[in-house]
C-alpha cells in the first residue's frame, strides 16, 4: 500500500512538474501512464538497428555509459526465448509526426514490452540512454505510458584543445562517452596550434616529429610561473584518428577537426620555416599567447602545403565541417612582408584585414571543392566573409549575430557562458583557471538565440557549443573537473525547450548522477550546488 502510494504521488508530481526524475536532458514531452516494474526483466530484444553496439556492450557487461544495474534489474539478453519481457525496436512510419526527424525517437511502455521508435541509429541511442537514466532513478517502474523526444537545436558541441595540453585516445573516448551519455553530437576536436601539432600528416612527417614536442610541461601551479625547460608531447597517428571517429560516430557523434589558419601557428612554422614571413628560424611555443609569427600569404607555398595537409584531413574525417581557426591572427608580419604585400598589390587588397579574407577565401574554395564546408572563429569576418562559411562566435555574441543576418550559418560559443575554461565558483579553493567567472547555473539558462535577429535569421543559430582550452588544465582529472557538471547542464540548454527546463530538478538530477560519474572514474566539481561565497 506504501509502495503503492509513492508510485502514485510520484507519477503526480511528474505530470505537474513535467519533468522525468533522472533524466539530462529532460525530454520534450511525456505521457503518464500505468507503473511498469522492470526490475526482474530480462529483455528480449527485437529488431535492434545495425551497429547498435551499446546493445552489445550492456549485454555482455551490464553496463553502458556508466549505468550498472549489477544484472538483477534489468538485463537485455539476446539470448532470451519467448515468455521474457521485450525491448523492441521499429523506425517510425510516415504516418508518425517524428518522421524523418533525424535525431527523434519515442519510448513506449507496457507491462512486458518496451517499444523504442528512432529514424536514424543515433535516435535509437538516445532513446537507449533515456531509459537507462529513467529506470536508474526509477526502480520502483516506470510510472509512463510513453517519452517522444528531439532536440531543439541540431549542433550540441564540446570541443577539446589537445595542444596546449594532450591527451591520450583513451581519454578522448570517455570524453566522448561522456558527449554521449548527454546526447551531445560534435566534437570539436582542436588539434593545432602554437604549442603544438597533434595530428600524424603523411606528406610532412616534420610536422609531428618537431611540432609535436615542445620544452616546457606548463603544468601551473601559478600563472606567473617561470616555467620548466622539460621536454612535452605526444600526437594522434592516423590509425588512431581512424579509430577515435568511428568510435565517435558509433555514439552518434561527428568529430570536427580543427587546423588552425593563418594564426596560432607556430609549431608549423618551427617544423617548416619556410611557410613563415621571415623564414624562420621559429620554435613551438613554450609560453601562452597569441603571436607574430603566422603562415605568409604571399607565397603559394603556403597555400600548396595547407592544401595538402587539408587533403590527408578531409580523407581522414567524414564531417561535413572542417574547422580552419582563424582567430587571433596579428599582421604585424603581413605588414613588413614582401610577399604579403605583393599579393594585396596583385589582388587589388584593400588592407591586411582583407588579406586574410583572401587566405580564408582561398582555403574555402579548395575544401568546399572537396565536398566541405569551414567553419572558422568570429574573426573570420574581419574582411569579408568567405561565401560559404559557418562563424563559430566566441568573443560575445555581436560575430553571431552579423552572420546570422548575412544569411551564414552560426554556432555560437561566448565566452559567457560557453568557455568551461573559465571559474565555476568563486571559492578561494577553485583550482586555478585561466579567468572569468561560469558557474553552472549560468550556463543552465543558457538561449544561443541572440536577440537582434529577425525569425528566419533565428534559423541560422545552429546551436551551441562549450569550449575547453586547456592552458590551466594539465591533468585528464582537471578536463573533468572543468567539465562536469557545466557539460550536462549545456546539454539541457541545448536539448530541452525552455518550459521542460528547471534548474532545482537539473541540480537534483545532477547530484544523482554524481554516482554514474563516480562508477566512470570521473573527477567532478563536488561543491558547485551548494551555496556560494
Ligand atoms: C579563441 O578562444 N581564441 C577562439
Ligand atoms: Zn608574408
């Protein structure tokens, strides 16, 4: 009769809050219905998509994404004869609304059967996830006649600056577990720059053997530190890369690459001086910063190498996207160069702003030839933007809204609160950061709508993306740190619409989840859901 009563008072208090207890990022909607109980389930499972590895994956170890019932409540047993409760799965029918929606699906209960509706294998994921995290915080049963569920914005990111600290494959796969337990889909993978080149390049083999490595392991612990002389580094081999996107992919991720253009680039010039202004000789950074030294415009050199290097980038990543930076470039070279000033002379270049533009414009046309569009930071802008580009706004929103009304795609990334390199509290005790202030609430509330568009403009809002740069994040125990609980709560902003979101049943959910963290072995901030100094 007890138990009875809390199913009851439990489903009420669902329907009125309309939240799923348990789930990030709550659903779109859902419908109340009888109590199911599970928990002694073994699950047949019925026509499963192809490659629904996570199927495989609880099957054998009872276990996905860091939810482990320890075999006795529920189990999907492929073995299963007739007579055992059943996990079905069908694609939706033309008839159903959620046709064609690419990432919808729709989870149906009844006392033996569950049915998980999907139009690609990266609905019938997230629908898998959903119900793992309903019956984790449910194990009384699921107190529902059915979730339909879709995002609200199609470009959910994190990304992950592997240079100015690296990270190994075993990390970035549960990273992208991570991603994928929230139902994040891209990873922004950051993989050059001036303290590093992490990614294998067949055609200049320099580049990993001399950009690769650097002379000091900048581990803090205070900003000012004079920093060590000791040797650092690591790179991806392709085989590698290979293997990180098809592991992505079977998570219903993409991973974007990032080659950095024409800045940030020194560790490039340190291993082939002669794509700088000068010629060199330059070194892989040792320091933070932004600087001088960046690819020359003026020589087709440096055209003909990046063009290559893009080519071994396009072979190696299916992405649709690839990501050419663009930030951050000073023209303090430019300006004395006599090449660069021999093309602004021979391309009727107003000023070094539209040199740029002419870098990125050049660099478009031969990945757009190649089937791909770039993506590039805000300042990408500066001179005209390239026809097709998508602008990644980081510094505030003002880069998002003026290419949203030139008619150009946008993902948006300020600083505030999109840079989970920044503090999560103000606690005297907070690790060092490299700055400003996120705390988690406010990147909850997070709308990546900008105000100042018209409608259709809206519609060029993509989505969303937390960026990790990693100067102050030495350690994968720090990475996580920064991440959780900021990664989940972006995830809602970008997942959830704004009436299923409530920030007290998020926190609620969150602390549970602190356990599925824990049985991950991931570090988390502990004290952000207390009160605040
Ligand atoms: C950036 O943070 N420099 C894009
Ligand atoms: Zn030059």
């Amino acid at each position: 009769m007890r138990r009875l009563i809390c199913v009851l008072l439990g489903s009420l208090i669902a329907s009125l809050s309309g939240q799923i207890p348990g789930v990030i990022p709550q659903p779109m909607g859902h419908v109340i219905g009888q109590n199911c109980d599970y928990s002694q389930a073994v699950f047949l499972v019925k026509n499963a998509p192809n490659g629904a590895f996570y199927l495989q994956e609880y099957a054998q170890n009872q276990h996905f994404l860091g939810f482990d019932f320890h075999a006795t409540s529920f189990r999907i047993d492929p073995q299963a004869q007739k007579g055992k409760a059943v996990l079905e799965f069908e694609r939706f029918a033309p008839q159903d609304l959620w046709y064609g929606q690419k990432e919808a699906y729709a989870l149906r209960f009844e006392p033996r059967r569950i049915r998980i509706q999907y139009n690609e294998p990266q609905g019938a994921m997230y629908a898998f996830s959903t119900l793992l995290q309903a019956l984790y915080s449910h194990p009384e049963g699921l107190p529902y006649q059915s979730i339909v569920d879709q995002p609200q914005f199609a470009y959910r990111g994190m990304h992950l600056d592997v240079c100015r600290h690296f990270f190994d494959t075993a990390f970035i796969m549960r990273y992208l577990d991570l991603m994928a337990l929230y139902k994040m889909n891209t990873f922004h993978w950051h993989l050059t720059e001036d303290q590093a080149w992490r990614l294998e390049i067949k055609a200049y083999p320099r580049l990993t053997e001399i950009g690769a490595q650097r002379n000091s392991t900048q581990y803090g612990p205070y900003r000012d530190q004079t920093f060590d002389s000791l040797p650092y580094g690591g790179y991806y081999s392709q085989d590698q890369v290979r293997r990180l996107v098809q592991y992505a992919a079977l998570r219903g991720i993409t991973v974007i690459p990032e080659i950095e253009l024409p800045g940030h680039s020194s560790a490039a010039l340190a291993a082939y001086p002669h794509l700088g202004c000068t010629g060199g000789p330059y070194e892989v950074q040792a320091g933070w910063g932004v600087f001088d030294d960046v690819y020359c415009a003026g020589k087709d050199s440096t055209f003909i190498f990046l063009q290559t290097v893009m080519d071994e980038v396009c072979a190696l990543f299916p992405s649709g996207y690839v990501h050419i930076g663009g930030d951050e470039c000073p023209k303090t070279r430019w300006k004395e160069c006599p090449h660069c000033q021999a093309r602004m002379n021979q391309e009727g270049l107003a000023d070094e702003h539209e040199l740029q533009s002419y870098f990125i414009r050049r660099m478009e046309k031969h990945l757009n030839q190649k089937g791909k569009t770039i993506i590039g930071w805000d300042e990408i802008l500066e001179g005209g933007l390239a026809p097709n580009a998508t602008v990644m706004s980081w510094r505030g929103v003002s880069g998002g809204v003026a290419a949203a009304q030139q008619s150009h795609s946008v993902i948006m990334t300020p600083g505030k609160p999109c840079y989970f390199d920044h503090y999560q509290s103000r606690s005297p005790d907070e690790p060092l950061a490299i700055g400003g202030y996120n705390p988690v609430d406010s990147v909850y509330a997070y709308n990546p709508i900008p105000t100042g568009l018209s409608k259709p403009q809206e519609a060029f809002i993509l989505g969303a993306q937390g960026n990790v740069w990693t100067e102050y994040m030495s350690s994968e125990a720090q990475v996580e740190y920064m991440v959780l609980p900021r990664l989940p709560a972006l995830a809602e902003a970008l997942w959830t619409p704004a009436e299923n979101k409530n920030f007290m049943a998020f926190k609620a959910t969150a602390q549970q989840h602190q356990e599925l963290w824990t049985n991950r072995h991931l570090n988390f901030a502990k004290h952000l859901f207390q009160p605040q100094p």
